[in-house]
C-alpha cells in the first residue's frame, strides 16, 4: 500500500473507481480524485452547499453519484455539473450506501431503511425495516444475479431484486461472546471477485 499525501487529512468516508486509472474519495464538504498511475491527487468540484459527501458511486454507464446527510446528487457527463437527484427524510440517520443494479434502480441505504428509486418521475420506495430485521444501519449494498445484498451493522439480508418485498434468505453472524472477542458482527464491505464469488 502506498499513502497518497496530497489528500486532506480528514476522514474518507468513502470511494468509487471511476475509469481505469482514477479513484473518487468522499470526505468531509469536499471530493478529491487520484490517478492510480502518478498517485497525484487533485481536488475534484462538488455538489454546492454540501457540508459532508457520504458516500461516492459510479453506475454502469460510468456516471458519478455522490450522496450527503439527505440528498442524492448526479454528475451530469455533458456538463459536468452535478444535479439534484432526490432528497430523503432520513429519519434517525444519513445516507450511508447507494448501488445502481443492472436495470437502473437506484438503492439507497440509511440508518433508517432502505429505499429503492426506480427512474425519471418516479417517487422513492421506502422498504420497511421488516425487510431487513435485524441488520440495523445499513453500511453497504451490491447487486448480483437478480440478488440484492444488504450489509449492516448487524450482519446480511438477501433481497429478490424483481420483488424487493420478498426476503430470499437472511444471515446474522453470532454475537461476539465474552471469551470469543473476534467474532464479527457487522459487514463494513463487499465485492465481486472474477469467478462470481462475493466476498464480505
């Protein structure tokens, strides 16, 4: 690992690879991009009047996403402006994931639920906690094979992406114990390796 020195040191809340050679890091009220092949990083304009960027996505097509406490925000690639996608009542905590599935839903993970955004004109879904009883605040989501995975402070909840109100299965690792300390309870990440196999 190497340290890149030119970003901000304050905490990153999050990153996005965008192309083959850059990374978009969100941290507090400012986005910065690093170029993989110099390890320069450069600042990177953000949404206006943004006091803290949460989370950074980047969807099929290779637009950029960024969310803050209650708003989702697009990266117009004709502009190069960012436009106001939705603002959510978050009710007991911000918005902490976004994923865009293979057929253009945007999910979007609170400490509060998960809701799902389907297109243009289209109103935001709010999927009840009963859906994913148990996780708690969600900390990441990632699509694959028709399966939406839910990562939270308190373990993974599988959805059916063509019917999100259906639970295809449910896992919560244990509690740790008193003499079992590294046990792990909550999923902070997840990726898809080239064989189709999801890591945690």
């Amino acid at each position: 690992f190497e340290a890149v020195a030119a970003i901000p040191r304050v905490r990153v809340y999050d990153s996005a690879a965008w192309g083959r050679h850059h990374m978009l890091c969100a941290h507090h009220g400012a986005l910065t991009l690093v170029d993989s092949r110099t390890m320069q990083a450069v600042p990177f304009a953000a949404p206006p009047d943004t006091r803290a960027i949460y989370v950074a996505d980047v969807d099929a097509q290779g637009v950029l996403w960024v969310a803050t406490i209650d708003q989702v925000y697009r990266r117009d690639p004709a502009t190069g402006r960012w436009v106001l996608h939705v603002t959510l009542r978050v009710g007991d905590g911000e918005i902490s994931a976004l994923h865009h599935d293979a057929w253009g839903v945007l999910w979007v993970g609170t400490g509060d639920g998960l809701w799902m955004f389907s297109g243009a004109g289209a109103a935001p879904q709010r999927l009840v906690r009963e859906q994913y009883t148990g996780v708690g605040k969600i900390t990441d989501l990632f699509a694959h094979a028709g399966t939406l995975y839910i990562g939270g402070e308190g373990g993974l909840a599988l959805l059916s992406q063509f019917n999100p109100l259906v639970m295809r299965s449910y896992w919560a690792p244990p509690r740790p114990q008193r003499r079992a300390r590294s046990q792990v309870r909550s999923v902070r990440g997840m990726l898809l390796d080239r064989r189709g196999n999801v890591w945690l």
